[in-house]
C-alpha cells in the first residue's frame, strides 16, 4: 500500500470536532446532546443576508473575482471605517472563510521551517494550518491562574530566532474569551517593529466584548502598516458559519500581492455566499446590540453554574463566546468520550471540546475543556447540571 505524507501523518485532529462519531452513536442509541463544544450560534442569521440570495435573479453562477468582488470590498472599507480602522478596498483579499486566510497569509508570509510565536491556549486549527504549510509553532503560555493575559513581553523576546516570521494573535480570544488591551497590541506591535516580524491578529470575533470593554485593532496602530496582517470573517458576527467568506487585510502590497496568487490558484470565493455577506453587511446596529446582550447573559449564566461546582476553576471571559474550565480530572479527551458513550441523565449528555488540542505544548490542559456557550441560558443551566453530576461519578 503506497504510504501517505509525514505531513499528512503529523497533521492533528481537530479536537472540536473528533469526538462526532461517538455523538453520532449516541445519538442513534437516543440520547439528546447539549452540543458545548462548537461555535455554532444559534442566533438567527440577519434576513437581509438569506433574502439577497432567495430573491437573486442569477442565470449563470459564474466565477468572482479572485480578490472578491469590488462591491463587496468597498463595502468593506465602510464596515471597517464605522470600527476606526481606515482601509483602501485594494488592502483586502477576500477568502473562503478565515481559515483560507490563515492558509495564504502562512504561505505569503513563511517558508518551511520557519517559526510563529502564538500565546496558547490558542484556536486549535493554528496547529493544523501550522502543520500544513510545514512552519513550527512556538507557544508562549499563558495560564488560567492570571487569567489567560498575555505573559510578559521579554517571554516573546526570548523566544525569537532567526527562523522567526511571524506573531500570531486572537483578539478576542478562542478558546479563552481573552480580550486584549490597546497597551497589549503597542506593545506585540513594539517587539514586531524592532524584530522586523509580521504580527497577524485574528479578529474574527470583533463585535463581541462585553462589560464596557471595546476592541483595539492590529490594523489602528501607526507604524504598524507593513507588519500588521488582519484576518477577518462573517461567520461569527453575522451567524454565518456556512457562508465561508473571510479575508485578509493588510497595507503591506507585498503581502496583498502575494497572498492574490494564492487566491488565483483556487480561482474565487463562492458567488452566493459573496451575495450573501455584501447583503449582511447592511445589518442595523440594533441587530449587533441584542446579540451582545444575549451572550452577557449566557456568559453570566455559564460562568455563575460553574463556580458552583466544586474543583472546578474558570475565568470570566471578556469577549467571543467561549471560556476554558479546568476540571477535577486527569484527562479530558476520556472524560469527554466518555460522557458520549456511558454517561447521561434522563437520556441526556453533554458534548464538549477537551483543551489539550488546543494547547502546542505536550501535556498541557489535559483537563482543561473548552466551553462554547452558544446555547440559550435554560440549556446551559441543564448543561452545567450535567457535567456536576458526570464529575461525581466518573473515574479517571
């Protein structure tokens, strides 16, 4: 039998979704999930977004764009202008959801051995990406004792070589619902300037900060033009996970110029979903402002069932829609299998992220899980409920 890649071998398992196939069976053996490890909103996609595609009147679904469409990236530039960040429309790519993003600013930006300091915890699939363009992630922990805050500037500094290309951030932060502060960013912006490093920060989850809390953007820093790389996507501000539009944005023309041939190769972003999100982009503010209230509550509501629970530590998350938890066991990738598989009360379980893929690190947030609270308030009481129950009979 021919043999697969060693970069198809070491490539990881993404640990939001690996665990499917057990909910799947326990699905089929009838038991109801409390889905808590994806983030996938059940908040209503915005109408004007799902009728600028019903009511189209398209006869040939041609190509877009490689960069998408000009329409959609003007509008663009306003979107971001009412957020402070001042962009041309020709700074942006756009990409079939963030994830493409990542990819081509990866391949824009580095070669095979190169490295990328990354604060972990971080988004799981930095890993897989990492893996993928054949570049070395190098963490700098940051730990649920302070809070998830970024570590001190001289661990960045320490850990810079000559293969070093790149920082890369998520602001706010999944998994942890770390928000940076604009004294954070001047200050990763400070060592990218005096390394001569990209420092690429994930927004993705730009609208969602809470308790007052507003967003500072990588692309709002002066001096920063060259260095600073954008990534950017509807799916989480407009609930539009399935759209897989993004992009990136960045003032550096050689970036933008490179990453263009990367998009040329996959030729365009889905038509529809370009319709969709130009659409999506007329979204009132009052739209914005339920949404937020809505998580404040779940966010309160998760973070107030949990503290209950004995054993259990957890941070109050300042912005996205998720927190990390680490619980009273050894390993969370059994504990979370095992809820699937043995574990239910009144025909109802649990299904949750374990942390340690979200970690580069071996052996680290083995019994850490992550939490998306996307489900409404009664569900995650239920949820919490659930998992107090499991921690009291399960054996490591």
């Amino acid at each position: 039998m021919p043999a697969i890649s060693k970069k198809g071998h070491d490539m990881p398992s993404s640990p939001i979704r690996k665990l499917v196939p057990y909910a799947e069976q326990a699905t089929k053996n009838g038991k109801s999930i409390y889905y808590l490890n994806i983030g996938q909103p059940d908040i209503k996609t915005p109408e004007i977004a799902l009728n600028a595609v019903k009511e189209n009147d398209i006869e040939i679904l041609s190509y877009s764009r490689s960069e998408g469409s000009e329409t959609y990236r003007k509008k663009l530039t306003k979107y971001y202008s009412n957020n402070n960040i001042r962009v041309d429309y020709d700074d942006i790519i756009v990409t079939t959801g963030g994830s493409e993003a990542l990819l081509f600013t990866f391949g824009s930006v580095m070669d095979d051995g190169d490295e990328i300091i990354i604060p972990e915890p971080f988004y799981a699939n930095y890993n897989g990406f990492s893996q993928a363009s054949g570049i070395k992630v190098v963490p700098v922990i940051s730990k649920i004792e302070d809070n998830f805050k970024l570590p001190p500037i001289d661990e960045f500094e320490k850990l810079i070589t000559s293969k070093t290309k790149a920082i890369l951030i998520c602001n706010p932060g999944n998994p942890t619902g770390y928000l940076y502060s604009k004294e954070e960013i001047q200050k990763l912006a400070a060592i990218a300037i005096k390394h001569d490093l990209f420092l690429i920060a994930d927004e993705v989850y730009r609208e969602f900060t809470y308790d007052g809390n507003t967003h500072y953007s990588v692309m709002q820093e002066n001096g920063l033009e060259d260095h600073a790389i954008m990534i950017d996507s509807v799916s989480k501000r407009y609930s539009m996970c399935g759209a897989r539009i993004g992009c990136l944005v960045s003032k550096n023309k050689n970036v933008i110029q490179t990453a263009l041939k990367f998009a040329q190769a996959r030729l365009s972003p889905p038509t529809y979903a370009l319709i969709a999100s130009e659409a999506a982009l007329s979204t009132p503010q009052s739209y914005f402002n339920d949404v937020i209230e809505e998580y404040v509550a779940r966010r309160n509501t998760l973070i107030s069932e949990l503290k209950k629970i004995e054993g259990i530590k957890v941070v109050k998350p300042k912005g996205a829609f998720y927190c990390i938890a680490e619980l009273p066991i050894k390993n969370s990738d059994k504990f979370a299998q095992w809820l699937l598989e043995e574990f239910s009360i009144d025909n109802e379980t649990i299904m949750v992220a374990p942390a340690g893929g979200f970690y580069s690190t071996p052996g680290i947030g083995l019994n850490q899980i992550r939490i998306a609270y996307v489900l409404k308030k009664e569900s995650l009481i239920r949820a919490v409920y659930i998992l107090k129950e499991a921690l009291k009979v399960y054996k490591d």
